[in-house]
C-alpha cells in the first residue's frame, strides 16, 4: 500500500462513500445497507483511504468465535496494488485479536480475482452452494472457503 494510504475503522458517516464502491458488485448494497451493517455491534467495517477518499472497504461478521468477511471492494482504478489483500489482512487480524478462531465467505465461482485473493490469505475451499447467485444471464455457483486459525496465524502467502 503506497504511503499515501491509511486504514481505520468505518463509521456510519462512511456509508454513502462505501455504498458508491459497492455499486460495481452485481448485487450493490445501498447506503441504507451500509449504515444498517455499520451500526451492528458485531461487524467490523474497515476502509482504506488514499488522502481522506475511500478506495477501498470490507465488512465482516464475527459470531461465537467465528467471523464471516461479507464484503470487500476496491476502487476499479486500484485494484492489483495490494489493497484488498492489506485491507482483508488488516481486518482478519482484528477479528482474530477479538477471538475469531476462524474466518468464513462465500464468493461466486466465476469472480476469479476473489478467490484468488482469498486464497493468497490462506482460505480453501470445504463446498459450493448450487445456483446460489441470480444472475442475469443463469444462476452461479456460490464457493465456501473458510480459514483456520486465530491472532498468530501466518497465511502461507502473506506479505508477498
Ligand atoms: C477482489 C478484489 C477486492 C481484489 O482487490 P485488489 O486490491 O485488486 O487485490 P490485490 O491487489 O490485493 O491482490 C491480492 C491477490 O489477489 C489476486 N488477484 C487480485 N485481482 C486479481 C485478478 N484480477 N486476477 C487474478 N488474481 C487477482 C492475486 O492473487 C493477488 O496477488 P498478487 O498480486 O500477488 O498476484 C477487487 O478485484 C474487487 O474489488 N473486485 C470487485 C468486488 C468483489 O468482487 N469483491 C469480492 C466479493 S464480495
């Protein structure tokens, strides 16, 4: 992540911001979605700013010791730099250090830059949901992929 950019928590004043990245995603979640989730006690809202904007977000979950990532998205003109992987690192951390023992997803099978990233975090695949996703064009399988291992956990492609 270049220097410019930093990473804090998102609060519900970052819900227009957030909500205007997920609009690329099939299904976008709208600024309301995003001030519902970002005032759930149990969800961690992440972002990563480049001087004060928005470029990127996550959301995750974490219930009895399990956290569940719900979204991430990066700005289209920053993807590939490493955001998403130090944005979802950061966050996975944070889940962790509150206790999470292990992180969970879903992700269509056809978003091949998500799995791919999930992957270089240490996450495999354990099932698919058939038909899960309503796409225009046909349904799309949903993939599982879950991640052992809490706070001192070191996924085997981390920092690379
Ligand atoms: C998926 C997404 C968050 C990745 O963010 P990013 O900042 O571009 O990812 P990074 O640059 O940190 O890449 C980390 C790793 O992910 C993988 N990856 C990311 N984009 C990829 C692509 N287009 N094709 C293949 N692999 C990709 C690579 O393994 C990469 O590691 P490498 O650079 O060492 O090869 C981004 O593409 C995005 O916002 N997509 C739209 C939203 C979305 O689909 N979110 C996930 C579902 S909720």
């Amino acid at each position: 992540m270049s220097p410019d950019m930093s990473v804090r928590r998102l609060g519900r004043g970052d819900a227009p911001a957030a909500a205007r990245l997920h609009a690329v995603m099939p299904e976008p979640w709208s600024d309301v979605d995003w001030t519902g989730f970002l005032r759930e006690p149990i969800v961690l809202g992440l972002g990563a700013f480049a001087d004060d904007v928005l470029i990127a977000a996550a959301l995750l979950r974490s219930v009895a010791g399990e956290s569940e990532v719900l979204t991430i998205v990066v700005a289209p003109d920053r993807r590939r730099g490493g955001v998403g992987r130090e944005l979802l690192a950061a966050a996975l951390e944070e889940t962790a250090r509150s206790g999470a023992k292990t992180a969970f997803l879903e992700v269509a099978t056809d978003n091949f830059a998500a799995i791919s990233l999930y992957r270089s975090l240490g996450f495999v695949e354990i099932g698919r949901r058939r038909g899960y996703y309503r796409r225009s064009g046909g349904a799309v399988d949903a993939l599982l992929m879950r991640r052992e291992g809490g706070q001192d956990r070191t996924p085997p492609d981390a920092g690379r």
